[in-house]
C-alpha cells in the first residue's frame, strides 16, 4: 500500500481527483478464481463484456483482448454466459503445490 | 495471553470459526476475545478476525498487532496479506496449502514454527468442502486444546445450525485437521 | 434607504441580492416566509434561480448537497423540526466542504408541539460541522446572511454556514431595515467559484467517497482546521462590510458597557436587544453592569469570550435551551473559555424563554441584580419559570 498522506495533504472534502476512485481501489484481490481466456475457442460475441458487473473484460476495437485482474472480483459471471466455454475459472492459489 | 490473527477470504468462514474457538477457549475456563476486522465486506475480499485466549481477565480493547499465530485459511493470500507481518518470532504460521513446510518457509521468509495442512482436501474428502473447519481443527491442536472439548463445542455450536449427516463430516474434517497439525506441530 | 420588513422578509432580501443558482426548500409547518418570499422572486422573474420544492427538509438538504457538488452557490432556509430533519445531511454538506448558506428561524422542538422561539434547534446543530451566527434585529439578519456567505464562499473555509433569527421576536416582527443597494450588495458577495464542481467533466474528481480509519480522521482533521479559520475570515469580512455599509460591526462578540462592569450576562440572539434596555437601566442608577453577545457562535470565539469577561466578578450566561441532563450549551462553551484562559468569575446559567415564554429587560434586570446574592451551589437557574 502507497504512504498514507497526512490531514494537510489531503484533497477539499475528500474528492477524490481524477474522478475514478475505482481506479485506485484495486479489487482483484479479492478474487479466489481468476477467469482465463482462452482466445480460439472465443467467438467475439462480447456476451461476457455486457455481463461483467466491474467492467474488468478489457476490449479493443470491438473484440475482447482480455480481462483486467486488477479489478476481476473472480465471480464468474463471464465463464457462465459464454457459449462457447472459452473462459475457465481457474483456482487463484498462487505456487500451489496441490498434485 | 495468546492472539491469534485469521487470514481468509469473505464467506469461507474464518470469522465464524474464530467465534467457535472462542467458545472452545471458554469451556476451557480462559477469558476470551473474538472480532473481526470490519471493512468493506464483501464475498471474496480479504478478510482478518482475531482472537485473545487468557487465564486472565482481558481488559485491552485494542487492535492485534503481535500475534502468536497467523492463520492462513486461504493460501491465495500467503504473501498479498503479508501474515508474517508482526508475527511473533517465536509465533507459530498455521497454513492450508498442499505444499511443504520448507517450501511455505521459503515464500514467507518466516522463521519461526510453520504448520502445514492441506484444509481444502481434508474438507473435500470430507464432503464439507470448506477449509474453515479444519483450520480451527488444526488451531486447537496447535493451542493444545483436548480433543474432546472441541469436538464437544462444534458439536453444540454447529448442530443448531446444520443436519446431523453435515456434522459428522464436519466432525471428521474436524478430527483430520487436528490430527494433521498435532504431527505438524512435534515435527515441525 | 430604510424599509420596514420582518426577519424572514430581510434574509429573502440578502438571498434576492445574493441570488443563489439554487435554492431547495421544504415549506412545512413550521417552515418560515422565507421560501414563499423567495419562490415569489423566481416566480416573478426577479431571481434566476432553479427552485427545487422538494419533499422533506431531508431531501432540501440534500438536494443543496447535491447541487453545491455540482458547481451551483446554493442556500435554504429551514426551523424547528425541519431542521432537525434536515441535520443528518449537514453533517454531510460540511464534510464534503459544501458553502451552503441556511436562514435558521430558532423554533423550539416537540414535544409538546410548540411553534415559538428557542434555541433548541441551533444547539441541535451545534456538532454538524456548520458556522453559526447568531443576530439581534432584523437589520442585521439581512447583514449576515450576505456577510455569511462571503464566509462560506472563503477558499480557507468552504463550509455551510447557519445564520439564526429568533422565531417571531425576529421572524415575524416588522422592523427598519436599510438593505444596500442591489449592485452594492452584489458587488460585496461578489462572484461564485466552485472548487471540484462535478459538472467540470474535463478534471473529474470522485465526491462522497468511503473513508476507511486510515482516513477518516485525518478528513475531520481538516474539516476543524477550515472551521478553525472562520474567526479570522469572520472579522476580515466584517470589516470590509463595516467599512462599505457604514455599520458598526466589529469582532466576534459584542460587548455592551463591559469595561468596568463587575456584572454581565451573556446571552445569544435577539435577548441582547432586551438586555441593553436592563443594562442602561441599571447604569442610569450607578450599577456596574454589562453584556456580552455572542455573535460567532460556531466556531466558539473562546479568546474573545474570556478576554470580554476577564474583569467581571459575576457572570449570567443565559441559554434558550435545555442540555438535558447537563448546563446549558452557552453556559459550557463560556466556562471552558474563562478556564481556558484562567479567568475565574462566579459563573451562573440561566436558562430562559422556552417555548417563546417571553423574557422582559425587567427580568434581566432582576439577574443582574440578584448576581452577587446567588448562592454559589445554585448553578443552574430558570428566569420566569413557575414553580
């Protein structure tokens, strides 16, 4: 975490400039699955970018490039409504030595 | 007097069992304090519970800051929650993983006494499929606590809540965790 | 030129100069003519301001919030209940910073239902994060409600501020009144300059956002630090008022034959017009008596209470409210400001005019003259109470 400023430093009212608080919250922590993206059986029909409840499918020029796991709170919404199955929720332990 | 720091996930549990402890470290005759950490609590954020375990009566109302366990009900969060921080060095790290003793020494860089358990595959095979349970299993075990009291305070506090058939898995967990750290504990 | 008008009628007038973008309001019992005058205005063509009826004192607040956050120079106009309806969301409008500008007509609260004068519901919000002033006629109801929001307005402060006039003793009584001319008065407040207006879309900025205890003292912090500034700006802008309108305002009390007083009261609102009169009285008979209004009452001028008071030997502080279950809030404020700066008079409360029971310079008089044979274990006192 940054350095927490001091009472003298800190913006008129609390605003938070910029205008993005999320942006600066950074929630993929809280995620216990990530959603991978698997590109060949992807069919960009871009379901999973309407459904996403924290705008975390990252697209450009119209077609889906990927998520955002800064943001991703892992809920699977976007591996649910794909038709295609081309995003699996893949267990968010990282080193694991499960067998 | 014992602190205990739980680090989990929102819904897997862990406040709930600091409570059950709790209530285990009473039957015990100790004077006892269980609180979660209040945040934005959502499913799947970061979440910390404490508990204090003293013969003593517990005057302080303050925050943890030193433990004598860190608990790791989540592995995910081993390092981005940085449990060892302020961890006694003489302190104990309880963590369910599937990995080596060596092996968590190694991603933390703790020095002190590390138990490890696989909670997610104690919980699976016992048909609960959660890893809070057996976390606190493995927590008595390592506090010392007599088996049969805990078995005895799951029993009451969870047989309100669940069917009798949910319980006794939740009891086995239970008991496989407990045994699971008890080797830990003289191993490791 | 002079005019006669009631108190509600003078603060329309100041918000009629000032001219606010918006204006929110909730005309409910015992809402004042304020918003009536005012709606008239906009009605009319007068005022170019957006009239937001709204439908709760809560909602009228918020609406101000809302609007100020916008950009907008806001006031409102509120009383009694509606006032302590509406108090959740000043805490908000202070917090966020917000220089919204309130005529506060002091009704007392239920229960029992009662419509008149006390200051119960400016005690209410004494916490909320607001400045306060408090006035004596109508003249100068209209001269801080334009001073006030000058105060508001200041790049130190930016916080809402509260101007009080004693329901009906000010509200509804007919007066003389100079009002400035428009462009004179327009030209004292001066233009509005909103700080992170929302509706700025090319520097966006989040308002209202969580604060977590990493951060919400040190927002609080700065929340006392702009309120703290108030005093300072308080008398920079009554000078310039002073100077422009001719009127003899200075400092953040008002001291009334003081100076070789061995006797005082101290006393909020319109009681200080009625307190003169005992004072002269008094005088005329050779008694060292005084008084001490206080015109800022949030931030509390705790240096120029103390300094007022510090050769008094026997001190009234009257309050026009219970502080249930403790002395009354002036009362306290007071003590703190004489033991602050270790002046140590024999300090009495009294606590007067509940529910518009009236209190005469006869009264008062009988305070002042009764001070010195108070015993001192009878600290809390009621003036025209019957037993």
């Amino acid at each position: 975490m940054a350095e927490l400023k001091g009472w003298k430093d800190l913006p008129i009212g609390g605003v938070v400039p910029g205008g993005v608080a999320a942006a600066l919250n950074k929630t993929g922590s809280w995620r216990a699955e990530r959603p991978v993206w698997n590109e060949e059986k992807c069919i960009q029909c871009l379901q999973c970018w309407f459904h996403c409840p924290d705008t975390s499918i990252v697209i450009r020029d119209q077609k889906v490039t990927g998520v955002d796991y800064d943001h991703c709170k892992g809920c699977g919404v976007c591996a649910a409504i794909c038709p295609k199955d081309a995003i699996d929720m893949v267990p968010e332990r990282e080193g694991t030595c499960a067998k | 007097m014992k602190e205990i720091r739980w680090h989990g996930r929102g819904g897997q549990g862990a406040k709930t069992v600091s409570q059950v402890l709790a209530q285990i470290n009473l039957r015990e005759g100790k004077y006892v304090q269980a609180f979660p950490e209040f945040g934005p609590e959502r499913s799947g954020a970061p979440i910390r519970a404490y508990n204090r375990i003293s013969d003593e009566e517990i005057l302080v109302h303050s925050a943890v800051y030193s433990p004598d366990l860190a608990v790791i009900v989540d592995e995910s969060l081993l390092t981005s929650e940085k449990p060892t921080d302020g961890l006694h060095p003489d302190g104990t790290l309880v963590v369910n993983t599937s990995c080596s003793t060596e092996e968590i020494r190694t991603r933390t860089g703790f020095k002190g006494k590390i138990v490890v358990l696989d909670a997610d595959r104690i919980g699976r095979e016992a048909g609960t499929g959660f890893a809070n349970i057996p976390m606190l299993g493995a927590v008595a075990a390592v506090l010392g606590t007599a088996w049969s009291i805990v078995e005895e305070e799951v029993r009451r506090t969870m047989g309100e809540r669940i069917s009798k058939e949910m319980l006794d898995k939740n009891i086995t967990a239970l008991r496989a965790a407990y045994d699971a750290a008890k080797k830990g504990v003289a191993g490791g | 030129m002079r005019k006669v008008m009631t108190g509600h009628k003078a603060v329309a007038e100041a918000m009629r100069q000032i001219e606010p973008d918006v204006v929110a309001v909730y005309p409910i019992t015992p809402q004042s003519e304020i918003a009536e005058y005012y709606a008239d205005y906009v009605h009319d063509g007068i005022v170019h301001t957006e009239l937001v009826p709204v439908e709760s004192e809560h909602s009228a607040m918020s609406a101000c919030v809302g609007a100020a956050a916008a950009g907008a120079r806001v006031m409102t106009a509120t009383s009694s209940q509606g006032l302590a309806l509406l108090v959740e969301v000043l805490y908000i409008a202070a917090g966020m910073r917000l220089p919204i500008v309130m005529a506060l007509a002091n009704r007392s609260l239920s229960a029992p239902i009662n419509i008149h004068c006390d200051h119960s519901d400016a005690y209410l919000a004494r916490d909320a994060g607001a400045f306060q002033v408090f006035c004596e006629s109508a003249q100068e109801v209209y001269d801080y409600t334009l001073i006030a929001q000058r105060i508001a307005e200041h790049d130190k402060i930016r916080l809402p501020g509260i101007v009080n006039l004693d329901g009906f003793s000010l509200t509804h009584t007919s007066q003389v009144v100079e009002p400035l001319d428009d462009a004179v008065a327009k030209k004292f407040v001066g233009v509005f300059r909103p700080v992170h207006p929302l509706l700025d879309v090319d520097k966006p900025v989040t308002w209202g956002p969580f604060a977590m205890p990493d951060y919400y003292f040190e927002l609080k912090r700065a929340q006392q630090a702009a309120i703290e500034e108030v005093p300072t700006v308080f008398l920079d802008v009554q000078k310039a008022f002073a100077k422009m309108s001719g009127r003899a305002y200075t400092g953040l009390v008002e001291k009334y034959r003081l100076d070789d007083a061995d006797r005082a009261l101290v006393v909020l609102g319109s009681t200080a017009g009625t307190a003169k009169i005992a004072v002269d009285a008094l005088r005329s008979k050779g008694e060292k008596v005084g008084l001490l209004k206080v015109w800022l009452y949030r931030p509390f001028p705790y240096q120029a209470v103390a300094s007022a008071l510090a050769r008094v030997k026997h001190v009234a502080v009257l309050d026009r409210a219970i502080s249930f279950g403790a002395m009354g809030a002036l009362y306290s404020d007071v003590a703190t400001s004489l033991v602050r700066s270790q002046v140590l008079p024999a300090l009495h409360n009294y606590i007067y005019g509940l529910g518009g029971r009236d209190i005469t310079a006869e009264q008062l008089a009988e305070v002042l003259v009764g001070l010195e044979k108070v015993h001192p274990d009878e600290v809390l006192r009621y003036i025209g109470l019957r037993e």
